[in-house]
C-alpha cells in the first residue's frame, strides 16, 4: 500500500509498504480522510521538539473499519474516527481516569507512525462511532476535541465572559465551545483576516486585535469593568502567555492550550490578588469526542466552515509546504482517500 514518510525536515516522500494485518486487539482502517494539523507542519519543519524521523504523520483520522478484533459494538464498514492519544493503563494519571496526559502516553503520527497511508492498524478501545457523519466531519473532531477539553477544565458557565486568545484551528473549536458552553465569547487575534472568520463564520461579537487595540481598555469596555472571568491561551506565543494574566479578572482561571518552550513569568502579587487559577489542557479524554460529536450532530458546529483547502492524497506531497504560507490562508487543509 501507498504511505507518505517524512524522512527528514522538509523531505516527504511516497513509499510503498506492506499493508498492516491484524492483530489481538486492534482493528485495521481503511484512510478515508486526513486533517493536517500545526503539528504535522511542525515537524515537517523540523520544529517539532522530540521528533524522531523518519516518521509517517497524521493524526486526525477517519476511516472505515476493514478488519477488527475485540472492537465490541462496531460492524465491518462503519465509519469511525478514534482517539489518537495511546495510553498505558496503569499510570497514576491512567488510573485517576487521565488517560489524555499518560506518564507513557504515544500519540499516532506524533510518536509513533500515524495515518498517511491508505490502510492503519489502531487499539480496538480508541475507536469512536461516527454514524450520522460524513468522512469530512469526523477529520474535524479529534481538532475540535481539543477546545472542548479546555472547556470542560476551566468549567465555563453560561453567561461568563471567556477570552480565547489565538483563532488558530484549536482556538477557534475553542471558542465555539465556549459558545456552546453559553459563555460570552470575545476572540483575540494579532492576524485580522482570522479575526473576520470569527466575526463572520463563528458569529462571535467581541473580536480584539492585540496588536492593533489597547487590550486592557476594550476588555474593560465589552466586560463593563470586569474582566474575563476565563482566559484560554490557544496561540503558543510566550509573549501572549505572559501578556494574558493581566486580562483576568479577580477570581479567575487561565487555562493555557497553546504550548511553547521557553518559562512562563507573571507578578505574584497580581496572581495572588486575584486568587488565580492557573491549568494546562493536554489533548481531550472520549467524553469530549463524544461531545464534539454530539455537537456535531445537533448542528451547533459546522465543521465544514474550517475546511479552506482540500487535497487527494497523491497530491499532498506536491501541496504540503503551501498549507504552512500565511498568504493562502490555510486553516484547514484535508487530504481525501477514496
Ligand atoms: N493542548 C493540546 O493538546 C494541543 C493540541 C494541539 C495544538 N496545541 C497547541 O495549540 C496552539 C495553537 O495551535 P494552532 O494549530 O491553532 O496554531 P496556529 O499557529 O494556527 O494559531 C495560533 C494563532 O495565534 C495567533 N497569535 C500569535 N501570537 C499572538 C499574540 N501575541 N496575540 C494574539 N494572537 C497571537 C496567530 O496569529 C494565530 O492565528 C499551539 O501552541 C499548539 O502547539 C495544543
Ligand atoms: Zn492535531
Ligand atoms: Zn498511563
């Protein structure tokens, strides 16, 4: 069968490998869809740290299931996604039911070999029943899943004010459930052309560009003086990070989604006044898959807004390096299988 493997930074090539066969436990998909993610641009670039190569990338998946083993509730040609992040089973954070940040975690295409290619091998207990979804939405929810989860940590209630600071791909699924907890949304963004599409495709009504406004002042203005009483980091930029716990207000939680490698500082003064709550969001668990596809469902999130670009899969060699240039306004690009 027909698989892409990064070989090295900015080197993908085709190669033909065996097809995978099945195995106690796992169940074998055939590649219908592949989301590409900041992640498999990463390490394209070879920016990824902790990267090995070569490796096959991919990790928002959907497919059909073609053989399987100990997949109790699933039937032979049924559409599915499944839960990307592997986990051991037994480590602290595996038994307080935190599968989603493993001590021994592997994430598929990240640490181990994903999903560019025609047919994968995947653990039966990841898989997720997609009926009722196109192939298209299904690509979309692993991404999705990820905002849903900040959601869920920061327990976001109806009516409070929540920042999202970054409209990327993550943040954006970030506000939308935000929106769909009932929260007042306002989006942050220093890239106007990203901002737009939160206006005009997410409906959201507060939109700050950081770069453009005095921040403080419009947050003192859309929140009549109180300040977002959650403020999520989905850009991964150390100078937003540090910047956003001025934006909180008293009582509040920063949730940081957006992940760097430099140390995060802020004044403990300012953190104590406020009696701040400071959480990371790492991948999401299978209640928020089941929420995003039950959003789905509902309608309450049309992923087809985020698909900007479309590729077939013998294409996206030639297409890879295109999604990464801020000129062609990528936010989401899908490689198609047939
Ligand atoms: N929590 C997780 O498990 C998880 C999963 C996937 C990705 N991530 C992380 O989420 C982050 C976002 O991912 P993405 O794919 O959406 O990235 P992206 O680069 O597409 O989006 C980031 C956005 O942040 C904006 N931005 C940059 N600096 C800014 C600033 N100073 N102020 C305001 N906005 C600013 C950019 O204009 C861009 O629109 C990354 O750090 C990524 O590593 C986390
Ligand atoms: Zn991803
Ligand atoms: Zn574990």
């Amino acid at each position: 069968m027909k698989s892409l493997v990064c070989d090295t930074p900015r080197e993908l090539n085709y190669r033909e490998i065996n097809q995978p066969s099945l195995s106690p436990g796992q169940t074998i998909l055939k590649i219908k869809r592949i989301g590409i993610c900041g992640t498999d641009l990463h390490a394209f670039d070879g920016t990824q740290p902790f990267f090995s190569y070569p490796r096959i990338l991919g990790h928002e998946l959907a497919g059909e299931i073609v053989a399987m083993d100990g997949a109790e509730g699933f039937a032979i040609n049924e559409k599915v996604t499944f839960i990307p992040y592997f986990n051991c089973g037994h480590c602290v954070a595996c038994k307080n039911g935190k599968p989603n940040c493993c001590v021994d975690i592997r994430v598929f295409g990240v640490h181990i070999d994903g999903g560019m290619a025609e047919y994968i091998s995947v653990p039966s207990y990841s898989l997720v029943h997609g009926e009722g979804l196109s192939y298209d939405e299904l690509a979309l929810v692993e991404p999705l899943a990820i905002g849903a989860h900040s959601i869920r940590r920061a327990e976001v209630r109806k009516d409070e004010f929540v920042l999202v600071i970054g409209a990327g791909p993550i943040g954006l699924g970030t506000m939308e459930f935000a929106r769909i907890a009932g929260a007042r949304v306002i989006a942050m963004d220093i890239n106007n052309g990203r901002l737009e599409f939160c206006k005009n495709r997410l409906k959201i009504s507060h939109t700050v560009n950081a770069l453009e406004e005095d921040v403080k002042k419009r947050l003192i203005e859309i929140t009549e003086g109180e300040m977002p009483t959650v403020v999520i980091d989905a850009t991964g930029s150390l100078k937003a990070i540090n910047n956003g716990f001025q934006y909180l207000a008293h009582g509040g939680k920063y949730v940081l989604v957006g992940l760097q490698k430099g140390e995060i500082s802020f004044s403990h003064p300012e953190f104590h006044k406020r009696e701040a709550t400071l959480m990371s969001s790492r991948n999401a668990t299978r209640e928020d898959f089941e929420h995003v596809i039950n959003s789905m469902k509902k309608k309450l999130v049309d992923p087809t807004n985020y698909i900007t670009h479309r590729v077939g899969f013998e294409d996206l060699k030639e297409e890879f390096a295109k999604f990464k240039d801020p000129a062609n306004g990528v936010i989401k690009a899908v490689a198609e299988l047939n």
